[in-house]
C-alpha cells in the first residue's frame, strides 16, 4: 500500500535538531542579557570553562523540558504530519514557547538585583495577595524598554530561522515511513532523558538548583549558571527542608549550638520598657554615612542625615547583616529570630509550625502589641504572619484612611502603601494611644520600586546617584519628623528603639555588590531613657540577634527560642551571622567570610576584603571550627522546621 508523504522519512528529525539549536541560541543570548543589566554585580566574573559548560546544561535541562510536546508533535508518526496545516501548528507551539521562555529569563534579569538570584516558584506565593503588580509590571517595561526590543528581535529571529520539513509530496511505503519517526524520537529520547537529569550515567541524581555552585567560584554567578524557567519548574511542589546528618547525636551538635535560650540568674528586675522595632523597607547600610566614613576617600556623606544624628546617640555595629534577600525574609528573621535558609519561611509549608516572636514573648508579660504596614491588608503576608507571631493588632491602609486626623487616601503613593511621613506620624500618634508598656513594629514602604517620592519635594530631594537615593533622603527626613513627634509622647523615654532594614536594594559601590555585601543592613539600637553610652561596636550582628538582643535589654528572666544572639551581651569573638544565597550558606565569624555548600567549604575571604578577591580557603586555622558551627547551625534550623520546634517547651 502507498501514500504520499514527506520527502524523506528524516525529514522531521532533521528539523527539530535544527530547531532545538535555535532555541539554545534563544537562551544563550537571554543569558547575555543577564549578565548586561547586571554588569556591577558581575564585573568580576571569569567566564571559565566551567561556568559555560555549566550554563548550557542548565540550559539543555530547561530547553528538553519546556520542548517535549514539540518533539513529540515532530517525530510521533501522526500522519497528519504531511499537512501544511499541522506544520504551521507545530511552529506556533516551538516559537510560543521559548519566546515564553525567553520573556521569563528577561524579565527576570530586572529582578536580580533586588534578590541576587534567579526566582523560584514561591514569588507567586510572595505577590500573590498584591492588587498593584500591572502597573508595576508596566513601568518596568517602560523603564526597561530595550529589553522588549531585545526580545522582540530574537522571537523574530526565532521565527525566521525556523525549519520546516520539506513537504514535497513523494510515494513512500507507510510502514517505513513510520518505522523511521519512530526510530528517530527512540534515538533522541535518551538525550532528552540525559538532559533533563544533567548526565547519562545512572549515578547522576537530577540536577537541581544547587548543583550550580559547583561551576563557580562565588555565589553571586550561580544565577548566570542557572536560567529561569529551570529554576521555576524545578522548585515546583519541592520539600524545602531536609535534615542533613552532620552530628548523629543531638546533645553533639546542642553542644555547638542550640538557638534555645536560658538567661542566666540576674538581680537585676525586668524592665517593663516599651520596644518599637522600625523595619526600613531597603535601607541598606551603604546609603548611612555614618557607617561609610572610608567610602569615597572618606568624602562619602551618605543620604541619611538624620540617621547619622540618631547613630551617634545609639548603639550600632560596624559588621551588621540582613539575614535575607526580601522582605518577607526580614520579617521572620526581625521579629521571631528565624533566618531564611532556601527560600523564605512564610512561604514554605513549616510557616504552619508552632511559631512565636518578640510580640508573642511580650504579649505574655502584659504587652499591647501591634504591627503597622502602610498597605493593604494582606499585603505580603504580613497580616497573617504578625497574627501568628503574637501581635494583638494590625494596622494598615484601611485604618489610616479611617483616621480623620489625616488625609486617607490623598496620601496613598498610587503603587504600594501610603507615603513614609504621613505613615509614621499615623504610628506615632497611635502608639500615644495604647496603655504602657507596649510593643510595636512598623514597616515602611516608600524606598521601593517604582522609587517615587511626593510632588511636593521633587525639587527637594532631586535625582542623584542612583533612582534610589533620592527616596532614601524622604524617608530619611520621614524618621526625623517621626521622632520629632515621639520625643514629645509620655512613652519616649521608656522605650527601646530598634531602627533595621529588611533587606538592601540598589548599589552603586563595589563593596555592597559582593556576595556578603549585598547583605549589609543597619541594626541600631536607641534607648533615650539610659545612661548607655553611644558607639559603634567591634562586633558582628544580624536581624536575627534583634529579638535576643531586645529581650537582654529588658532582663528578660525566662527561656525561649531563637536563632540569634543576644549581640549586646556577647563578646566579640563569639558573635557571629549567616546567610543564604544561591544554595551556599555564607557565615561570619572571626573576621571572615566561611562560604559552605552544604557539603564543603567552597571560599573562605577575610571581612576586611570587601571586593572578596582573596579566597583563602585551606589557609585560615579558624576554618574548621567555622565549618563545626554553620554544620550545626543549618542542622538545627533544618531539623526544628521539619519537626515543628521553633518555640521554647
């Protein structure tokens, strides 16, 4: 029996190898796209063979997967093949697909420098209560318009290069015919299978996001390695946390560290002080002049004139850290002592574990306590993880909108919340309402993308620097008019303030673009009612000691749970902080910067490198005591999440 059909049965094989080459080209030049929008925070990268061969099997993981129905419609032996009809459909399929792809791995290139990695799948579970992400996602393609033109090439390109089968009508013997399709999807699905797993051999496990690490040399690079689209569909439904087995015996790694806090006998009586924790929303320790007095040849006057005045009646630290890349990372780790490790807490399933935090602590000694956030309600998850953390109240847009003294909604910033200065004279005044001793926390909002600040001090704080710096000066001047009113309440003298960022944003130093750089955030303790003297201690710090720290400043007598350190009663060389970034745990301890993949060392820099050129790993004695510690730190953290035990019992 005969039938018409393609030329040569090879035909289709042929076509989708040259076109699945296409699509490599696609992801090679999205990642080129990459590296340009992010050139400060890559300047140093060495394109090894290592870090090219690592990033196209990544990319022949992503391309294999998003690619499968297109070579199935390709190669299955459907005689609908030898219609035009059906080519065309299998275009449309291929070009759709990986200009997907490519609009993902775009998109995200704008959103590195806010996380310092590639987006995983909890972003939709970050945003998901947000009602203002069109307009954001617009400005930005405004803002970024030579990214839409750079994709708009390549999918043009992509659709020219496109290869069809030749469809010249010829007589060929059915079975042949599909014995050969069938042959060819046979011959090609092994390579398919190798390439989504990362290797041919059995003992190759399927490569996961931290598989990475190990073609660089910093963490940083890991997101060149990496594309997109893998790191979304291979963080779909995945158990963030798994306990490793470094110490076999609990009381071993109790011994090394144990996040459960017993205070020691004091004499001294609690202090029933009132605590108001200021999260700053981006307000990195570069942007403080005060704590950059090197930077510039010691010209830097920083953008935070009034944080410097509270810096030099406060305590601060010159080595201090965030614990995370986002905001919802800073949460749990300001308020409850929980650091993000993988991917932020809130979002995992063991933010359904048994959890408290400063507020929860407090409420049980008599506290009111309450948790302000300009947005709507809901936003971020912020309402619901301060409800489970302890806090009695919350207020939001809504309930500032409510309050006649002020001018709802006309003060709303059109994006996020309501603007810095009429928010915090709102929290002000409210906490002049509430029965002492009470304990706050406020976050704010204007220091962010879209970085705009109000008409009415456009000519006041003008563009400098970067987009940044100029929302830095208004809520800088937003705090001072804040504590301009606090200082006349009843409650000021009696009240610890803690003055934080969530995370850091935007830079324009070299220093604060390293991997440990992009960490460092201001902790300042004020307390206008002590005779504590002012400085800048010697020390290591990190969010996570704030709620220790807090609570050994009150004299607080009972045992409870979290990761830090009480910082302020701790000598030097045993405080310490950590981080994750890209599958690597950063620690600092000692005077330097241990980088551990979970298996092994991969760096280790002295703090004072602050442009990290220098990895002396193998010749630092204190490395493996370093190594001991952040072995039990992620163990504790990993097993206390997987067993629900992040409270004291």
């Amino acid at each position: 029996m005969k039938k018409v059909f393609l030329s040569t049965p090879l035909a289709p094989l042929a076509a989708t190898i040259c076109n699945l080459l296409i699509a490599y080209g696609c992801y090679i030049l999205a990642q080129g796209c990459y590296f340009l929008e992010n050139y400060s925070y890559f300047r140093e990268t060495q394109f090894t063979f290592d870090l090219v061969s690592g990033s196209l099997m990544f990319d022949t993981s992503a391309i294999f997967v998003t690619n499968i129905l297109y070579v199935v419609l390709m190669l299955f032996p459907l005689h609908w093949k030898e219609q035009h009809w059906y080519q065309l459909l299998c275009k449309w399929v291929f070009v759709v697909v990986n200009a997907l792809a490519l609009a993902i791995n775009l998109g995200d290139s704008v959103y590195f420098k806010y996380t310092m990695r590639r987006t995983t799948t909890t972003v939709f579970s970050e945003f998901s209560s947000e009602n203002n992400l069109t307009g954001i996602f617009f400005n930005e393609i405004i803002g970024h318009w030579y990214l839409v033109l750079a994709a708009a090439i390549i999918i043009w390109g992509m659709w020219k290069l496109y290869r069809t089968p030749h469809l010249e009508a010829k007589q060929q013997t059915w079975w042949k015919y599909d014995l050969a399709n069938l042959l060819s999807l046979a011959l090609l699905a092994p390579f398919i299978v190798a390439g989504i797993r990362g290797g041919f051999t059995t003992a190759v496990r399927p490569i996961t996001l931290s598989n990475a690490n190990q073609y660089v040399s910093r963490p940083i690079d890991a997101a060149l390695i990496l594309n997109t689209p893998f790191s979304l569909y291979r963080s779909i439904g995945k158990n963030v946390f798994t306990v490793p087995t470094y110490y076999a015996i609990e009381k071993d790694m109790d011994a090394i560290y144990c996040p459960v806090h017993i205070p020691a006998d004091s004499l001294q009586p609690f202090k029933k002080k009132n605590v108001v924790v200021l999260i700053v929303e981006s307000f990195g320790r570069e942007y403080i002049g005060a704590l950059n007095k090197e930077l510039d040849g010691g010209k830097y006057k920083g953008y935070t004139p009034f944080v410097d005045s509270l810096i030099a009646k406060s305590t601060t630290f010159r080595y201090s850290f965030c614990n995370g890349r986002k905001s919802i990372d800073g949460m749990p780790s300001i308020l409850s002592s929980i650091p993000m490790f993988v991917e932020p807490f809130f979002l995992t399933p063991s933010s359904m574990n048994h959890v408290t935090g400063l507020a929860g602590i407090l409420d049980k000694e008599g506290y009111h306590t309450a948790f302000f956030h300009g947005a709507q309600r809901g936003s971020m998850g912020f309402m619901a993880f301060a409800r489970s953390t302890g806090f009695q109240e919350y207020f939001g847009r809504e309930d500032f909108e409510q309050d006649k003294r002020f001018n709802g909604d006309k003060d709303f910033d059109g994006t996020w919340a309501i603007w810095d200065e009429p928010f915090l004279q709102y929290y002000a005044d409210k906490m002049g309402e509430m029965k002492q001793p009470f304990m706050t926390a406020v976050f704010t909002a204007s220091s962010h993308n879209p970085y705009v600040i109000p008409e009415k001090y456009k000519n006041i704080y003008p563009e400098e620097g970067i987009i940044i710096h100029k929302c830095i000066r208004y809520t800088d001047m937003a705090l001072r008019k804040f504590f301009e009113n606090a200082k006349k309440q009843p409650w000021y003298n009696n009240t610890i303030f803690v003055l934080t960022s969530d995370h850091t944003n935007l830079s324009d130093h070299k220093q604060y673009q390293t991997d440990i750089g992009g960490f460092a955030s201001p902790i300042i303790l004020f307390e206008p009612g002590s005779n504590r003297q002012p400085e800048i201690q010697d020390k290591v710090a990190q969010q996570i000691d704030i709620l220790p720290t807090v609570l050994g400043m009150l004299n607080y007598p009972k045992p409870y749970f979290g990761f830090g350190i009480d910082v302020l009663n701790t000598p030097k060389d045993k405080t310490w902080a950590v981080n994750y970034l890209n599958g690597i745990y950063q620690y600092v301890r000692f005077g330097y910067v241990l980088q551990f993949d979970g298996n092994k060392t991969k760096a280790i820099y002295a703090l004072e490198d602050k442009l990290m050129s220098h990895n002396l790993l193998g010749k630092v004695k204190e490395q493996a005591q370093m190594e001991k510690e952040v072995k039990a730190i992620i163990q504790q953290y990993m097993y206390r999440m997987v067993n629900d035990k992040l409270t004291y019992k």
